[in-house]
C-alpha cells in the first residue's frame, strides 16, 4: 500500500477514549463542556467520514467542472461557519457575503498560484492536489476572518460613543475606528503568526507528519510545509483585509454615521 500503514477500527476508537480526559476536566471544573465535546467529536466524524467518501470517488476523475462545483460547496460551508462565530454579524445576505467573498478571493488566487506557479503541475486543477491545497488555505482563513471581524463588531459597538464623537468632530469612518481596526486586524492573524514562531522547534505540522508517515523524504515534506505556511500567511492576510474593507462599508453610510443598526441584536 505504498508505504502507507493502515489504522485498524479498533485501534482509532482507543484513540478516541483520550477525549474522556477533555470530559473529565470538564466534569471536574463545573464548565459544563460534556456534551459540545461529545457533540463535536461525533459531527467531526460522520463529516471526515463523508468528506472521505466523497473524495476518493473524486479523486479517481480528473474533470474541472467537478473540481469547480466541490470549490463552491467548500466556500459556501466556509461563509456559513465566519456567519455563525460572530456574536453580532451583520443583517442578512450581505453580512453572510462581509466574510465570504474575502475568504473566496484569497483562497481561490493562492491556491492557482500554488499550483500552477509553485508545484507547476499539469493538470494543475487535479482533484488530488487542489481539493486538499484549497481546503487549508480556505480553513485558515476562515478562523482569521471570523475573529477579525467578530473583534471589530464587539468592539466598534462597545466603542460607540468614542466613535461617534470623532464623527461629530468631522473626522471620516475610516479614521474614527482606525484603532479598533488595527486591533481587529491583529487579532485575526495573531493565530497564524504564533504557529509560524513555533513551527519546527515546539511542534511538527500535521502536513508534514503525514507526507513523513506516507514515505515522503523529510526535506521533501519540509519544503511543501513551508510552501503551505507562505500560503496561509498571505491567505489570512488577505481575507481579512478584503472582509473588514466590506464591513467598515457597511457600518457607515455616505454621510459617515455609525450603523449600528446594521448589526444583529446581541444574543441574550
């Protein structure tokens, strides 16, 4: 099986039980966390077992209508979860396409650079390589969207008297939530920027450990994860910048007044 050792049924539920220590923590420290870690261990595995199904039956076709429509659905699940982890997002489809189209944007243009530039190989839109590559880069940037701009809602609307008392001094949007921008901007890619420090000395990337397990030759493997780290870098970078330009947009108007009401109502 060219290398590749396979993990017996048993043996991954023995790895399973480990999720007992996350449940006995909770337990012991009243945080009442039992049941989201059941629940996220059993929707994680019904959806990597779905998501392996459905790729080994593509992964056998080498068409780009196929490669194009598996993107869409991606991007789709990927606008829906920066929707859902903001405390307040903004109203309606437009709040839902706020982070959706920077996340589409960056990852859509880094992951044809990386493979036509990068790996250079032909065909470049090959199931193998670009369903995997794509997922990542949209996955990471997913997590920096939603905390950027979850950080920059909270705080224009904690910060709404400060904001509009810039506004009354004539001072444009842009520069009345410069700072809560900055700060909003650093929260998303902090994430990224911390597994960048840590990455070889403290902690070996999982892309890396699994082309060393697969056979791959260490140097081989390091060269990809590095590939992968400008990628996520630059991804995360991009999307947020490209989703707070909308949701700045969207908190003003062309008389530059603070709308707030464009927000959903906070969850009681």
């Amino acid at each position: 099986m060219n290398g590749v050792i396979d993990i017996d049924i048993e043996k991954l539920l023995l790895a399973a039980l480990l999720l007992t220590v996350n449940i006995a923590v909770s337990w012991r420290f009243r945080l009442a966390l039992e049941r989201k870690v059941g629940i996220a261990a059993i929707r994680m595995t019904v959806q990597l077992i779905c998501v392996g199904l459905i790729l080994e039956a593509v992964f056998s076709r080498s068409d780009p209508w196929l490669a194009a429509l598996t993107f869409c659905i991606m991007m789709g699940f990927a606008a829906r979860e920066v929707y859902a982890r903001q405390a307040r997002p903004i109203r309606g489809l437009v709040g839902w396409l706020a982070g959706g189209l920077g996340l589409w944007i960056a990852a859509i243009s880094l992951t044809v650079f990386a493979l036509v530039v990068v790996i250079g190989h032909d065909p470049w839109w090959e199931m193998r390589f670009a369903v995997p590559l794509f997922g990542i880069i949209l996955g990471n940037a997913m997590t920096g969207v939603a905390l950027a701009i979850d950080g920059f809602t909270r705080a224009v609307a904690r910060e709404q008297a400060a904001v509009e008392a810039m506004l009354a001094l004539g001072q444009p949007f842009h520069r009345a939530v410069a700072p809560i921008l900055r700060e909003a901007i650093a929260t998303g890619m902090t994430p990224i920027l911390n597994s960048m420090s840590a990455t070889g000395l403290v902690f070996l990337p999982g892309m890396m450990v699994g082309q060393i397990l697969a056979g791959a030759p260490p140097m081989i493997a390091i060269k990809y994860q590095l590939m992968l780290m400008f990628l996520l870098a630059s991804g995360i970078a991009i999307s947020i910048l490209l989703s707070l330009s909308i949701v700045t947009r969207l908190l003003t108007d062309p008389r530059h007044r603070l709308r707030l009401d464009r927000l959903a109502s906070p969850a009681a």
